[in-house]
C-alpha cells in the first residue's frame, strides 16, 4: 500500500513538473510580451568578417500594431551604397506581405514568398528574422524545461523549446531551438539548424532591458542582438540607439503607403 501511495506521489510531482508543453511556452511568450501599440526605433547593424567590420548600416523603422495587424516600414538613414532604401511589411494572420524601394531602380517591388529567407540588407538577419511567426505555423516541443544559458556575464534559466515549421518553402532552416528566459518569458537565444541537423546560425540577446512605454506599458527590449553564420564565421550585430513605444505622436498613418517607399515623404 505505502508502494502504490509513494508511486502515486511520484507520478503527480512528475506531471506538475512537465506541466507545460513547448506550445505552452510561446503562447505564454505572445501573452507576456505584446507588441507596442506604435514604436520608433533607430538602430545600427554592424556586420563583421575575420573579427573586422565588413559593413555598417543605420536604420529608422517605424511600427504599429492594431486589430490584429502589424505593419512595420524601414528605412536605411546611413550606408555606403544603400542609403534611401525602404521596406514595408504588414501581418495579419494569413496574410503577410513585404515591398522593398531600391534608389538605384526607383521602383517599388513586392518581396516574393520564396526570398523571405534571404539576407535583410547584406546582413546575417534574414527577412523573416525582423517578423513575428505565428503560433500556429510551427510544431512546438519543450525539449529542457530548466535549461542554463550565459551570455556573456549574464546566465538565464530557460525553457528550451524545438519549432518546427509546418511549410518550410519560404524559412531558411529545417527547425530551430529557442531559449526562453523563464523570467522576461524572452528568447535570449536560439539555434538554427539545417535539414540535415547541422547548426547554421545562433542568435544571441546581449543586452535586455525593461522599457516603459507612453501607455504605463512594459516591454522587454532587445537593446544589442547578434545573429552568427556558423557556415561562413560572418557576424552581425544589432544595437538599438533611440526606442520610444506606445507613442501614437511619433507614427503617422502615411509611413505605411506606397508613397512614402517611393519618396520618404508621409
């Protein structure tokens, strides 16, 4: 009788144990981390090769999110060859779209599906890196429920989560493993990998702060991400200059048309 009370005990302290599942997590990622109602950010990315800067971008971008559309416009304010160029994107479930103005072609063109994938100016971040997946567009398991992960001088206890895409026609990896800090509910870092299991790239939050947004709202923040190609030793590095959140003064309606990727003008 003690026998199938102790075991009984065991089963029950095992099931509260593993009482989340990997889809649990990022629901729980989605719920504790909204985005901003509008935000304003500058931002720099520093790529390098063989440990020397290879290339350095500024960048404005511009976002707001409202009945259950995210529309998001870039715009590249510092470059050597790619100053003037401007990206759209807008999500709303089901539906996703991208348009790009190059100055050189003073044209406007829709991103395809299948260039998602691709580098986000000359970058390491890929264009579905500056987007937000959907719960529903990947498998998720909870593969560590107290997984250890040191950035630097910082060490987080996570919950290691496996995503797996449903299509992988228009994502650039077989599947990733993300690390979700269990206090800020944050990915601070996730592997990528290939079909044949290979790692491809690592991303790495290396500064996350708290930020207060205008609407008594707060936000865990990237401040200084890096993206790094385990296939060519390439890195680049994001780092936020200027961010101000849930301020509807600092957007207005005309970023988000055809005319300002044509002209800069709203």
């Amino acid at each position: 009788m003690k026998k199938m009370i102790l075991a009984g005990v065991i089963a029950v302290a095992c099931g509260a144990a593993f009482a989340l599942t990997g889809t649990d997590v990022v629901q729980k990622y989605f719920d504790t981390n909204p985005a901003p109602s509008f935000s304003r950010t500058v931002f720099t990315c520093d790529s390098y090769k063989g440990g020397k800067l290879d290339d350095s971008l500024t960048l404005e971008q511009f976002g707001r999110h409202r009945n259950g559309l995210t529309e998001t416009v870039f715009e590249v304010v510092k470059s050597a060859s790619l100053k003037g160029t401007r990206f759209l994107q807008s999500q709303k479930k089901g539906d996703d779209a991208r348009f790009i103005y190059a100055p050189a072609l003073r044209t406007v063109r829709r991103i395809p599906v299948q260039d998602k994938s691709k580098q986000f100016c000359g970058s390491e971040f890929t264009y579905n890196d500056t987007s937000m997946r959907e719960l529903e567009d990947d498998d998720h398991e909870l593969v560590d429920e107290k997984a250890l992960v040191r950035i630097d001088s910082t060490s987080y206890t996570c919950w290691a989560v496996k995503s797996t895409p449903h299509s992988k026609k228009d994502v650039e990896y077989d599947y990733r493993i993300a690390y979700y800090d269990q206090g800020s509910v944050m990915p601070v870092k996730t592997d990528y990998f290939d079909r044949t299991g290979k790692l491809m790239k690592t991303m790495e939050v290396k500064k996350l702060v708290p930020i207060q947004g205008k609407m008594n709202r707060k936000h865990w923040c990237r401040q200084v991400c890096e993206m790094s190609n385990k296939r060519t030793g390439r890195l680049s590095v994001i780092t936020i200059k200027n961010q101000i959140l849930d301020d509807a003064s600092t957007v207005k309606d005309g970023y988000f048309t055809q005319n300002w990727l044509s002209t800069g003008k709203n």
